[in-house]
C-alpha cells in the first residue's frame, strides 16, 4: 500500500511539473523617480525632494486553443500591492480585461492624449481640467476590446457598482454611493493616413452627482505626428445634472534630436459660476539616456477652479524629474 502511495504520488508530482513549465512565465520591472519641486511664493512648498518607486510583476501563458491569458501586478511606495489587472485574449473573439485599479478603464487611458514630452498642463494643481475620465472606477471594471481592425481599437466598458474598491475573490465592495456605469470607446490610427490618431470616449454613471443625479461625460480627439513634430486637439464635456463643463486642449511636441524632446500644451475649462474660465498652460522638456530620463516642466493657471481673487486664484509648479527604469 505505502509503495502504491509513492507510485501516485510520484506521478501527480510529475504531471504537477509539466503543468507549471506550460503555464507561462512571470517578469519583473521597476521604476524609480526623484523630483524637486517648485511653487509660486503664496504657498509653503516644504521639502521639495520626493521619491517614487514601483515594481510591477507580470505572468503570462497560452491556453491549448490558443488563448492567452496575463495578469499583472503593481506595487506601491511602501511595496504594498497597489493594482492588479487580468487580460484574457480570445483571438479573433476580442479581449476581456478585469481591471484591480491599474487605471485601464477607457476614460482615465484616454482623457488627455494630446502630446506633451513630460506632464501635462494641470499637473501639480490641486484643481485641473475638467476632462473625462470619472466615470468608471479603476477597481472592479471589466473591458471588453474588439480585435483591431484597420488600425481601430473599439473599447466597452462596465462597472457594476462605482466608487467602490478593490475585493477579494469570493467579496465584494459596496462603494461610497451611485448605482452601475459605462464607457464605450474607439482609438483609430487609419492605416491610410500615417501619423493620424482619432477617437473618443462617452460614459455614463448612475446616480452619482448631487441629488442621485446622473454623470454624463464624453471626450474627442485627434493628433498628428509628421516627422519630429506632433500636434493635438481634444475637447471634453461633463454634466453632472447641475452644471455643465467644457474643456479645450491643445499642444504640440518636436523631438529636437533622438534624445531631446520639448512640447507645449495650453487647456481650459468653462462652466464655472459667473462664466468664469480656468485657464492652464505648460511648457515641458525631457532628455533621454537609455534607461534613464531627466525631464523639467513649467505649469501655470489662471482662475484655478473658477476663482477670480485672492491668493488661490493663479498659481505655479515647476518640477525637475529623474526618472530610471529597469
């Protein structure tokens, strides 16, 4: 009887590592970041040296049919886990994609696309443009992705619940407070104009805005790259029921040589009280070594959050970046 054990359990240990030498292989990349920072002189900067550094695992396998199947994984500052995504690759029946809170979801990948060589022109404030990209939580979505087709790229997707967080298998997360939300989405580069990219994003969020009111937003895009030279437009739309915001962006970048690169990006929001409108402006530059990039930007506002007086009303940020990837 012992040595029938051993014979079985010699052969399931064996059929144990075939199948994990088919199941695929896992790879491992980091990032680091160092910035110094600089504000206008109505605010206290405090220490300006910041630090981020993340690593991502990522695994992928095939199945017999031909499936691939990949998930990955993030960590945060702390190396905590942070996000996590699932991709199931069904060929010609499309892609399924359960997103953790990697920020995959088709409003946040494609709510500023106009080019820029390091951030865009609200980074660093603490209001921004008021672009797409809210309605569908990062934790919990599920996207489905049409095969490409003639350089389209035709995105669904769907969250049962917003605002709600990450669960475990087997859990569930109830969410600050909204019912379901959608987005579907397209990102076309026509094979028949190379340079161009065109597309566009609208969702929907139930019961979200103040007084269980509906948010409805939608943005629309196209840039153009020529060369060393690339231009973009895109505006935006959000209507929480209430009040109704509009924003216009856009920009143009020029690699100088292959590793100097510079843009320019302007954008503004209308809609707040009294017809006032926020206006955003920023200038940026990157250089790139190989692995790593020193990179600077220059941003400005004018009537931040539709603020027409006082301090708070215009602001700056100025920020140097090395970043290295490994």
């Amino acid at each position: 009887m012992n040595n029938l054990k051993k014979i079985g359990l010699s052969a399931l240990a064996g059929t144990l590592a075939s199948l994990s030498a088919q199941a695929g292989e896992l790879t491992v990349t980091g990032s680091a970041e160092l910035s110094y920072v600089q504000r206008d002189g109505d605010e206290v900067t405090g220490n300006p040296i910041g630090m981020n550094k993340n690593i991502a695992f990522a695994g992928s396998g095939e199945l017999d049919n031909g499936w691939t199947v990949s998930i990955s994984q993030g960590t945060d500052d702390a190396f905590g886990f942070s996000s996590a995504s699932v991709t199931i690759g069904m060929g010609s029946l499309g892609t399924i994609i359960v997103d953790g809170g990697t920020g995959a979801d088709i409003g946040n990948a494609l709510d500023n696309v106009v080019p820029t060589a390091f951030e865009e022109a609200d980074a660093g404030f603490s209001t921004g443009l008021v672009d797409s990209g809210g309605v569908i939580s990062n934790h919990g979505s599920i996207r489905y992705a049409l095969p490409e087709f003639a350089g389209a790229k035709v995105y669904v997707g769907y969250i049962p619940r917003t605002g709600s967080a990450a669960s475990a298998d087997g859990g569930t997360s109830e969410g600050d407070s909204g019912g379901s939300a959608h987005e579907i989405g397209v990102d076309w580069s026509p094979e028949m104009i190379p340079g161009l990219r065109v597309g566009g994003v609208i969702g929907q969020a139930e019961d979200v805005a103040q007084g269980g009111k509906d948010l409805d937003e939608e943005t629309w895009f196209a840039t153009y790259a020529y060369g060393p030279l690339s231009i973009g437009y895109q505006v935006a739309d959000e209507d929480n029921g209430t009040t109704s915001f509009d924003t216009d962006i856009y920009g143009v970048s020029f690699n100088i040589n292959d590793s100097l690169s510079a843009s320019y990006q302007y954008g503004e929001t209308d809609g707040y009280s009294g017809g006032v409108t926020a206006e955003f402006e920023g200038i940026s530059v990157a250089y790139n070594i190989g692995p790593m990039a020193i990179k600077f930007t220059n941003n400005s506002v004018k009537k931040q959050a539709g603020i027409t007086s006082g301090t708070n009303q215009s602001d700056d940020n100025r920020e140097l970046n090395l970043s290295i990837s490994f």
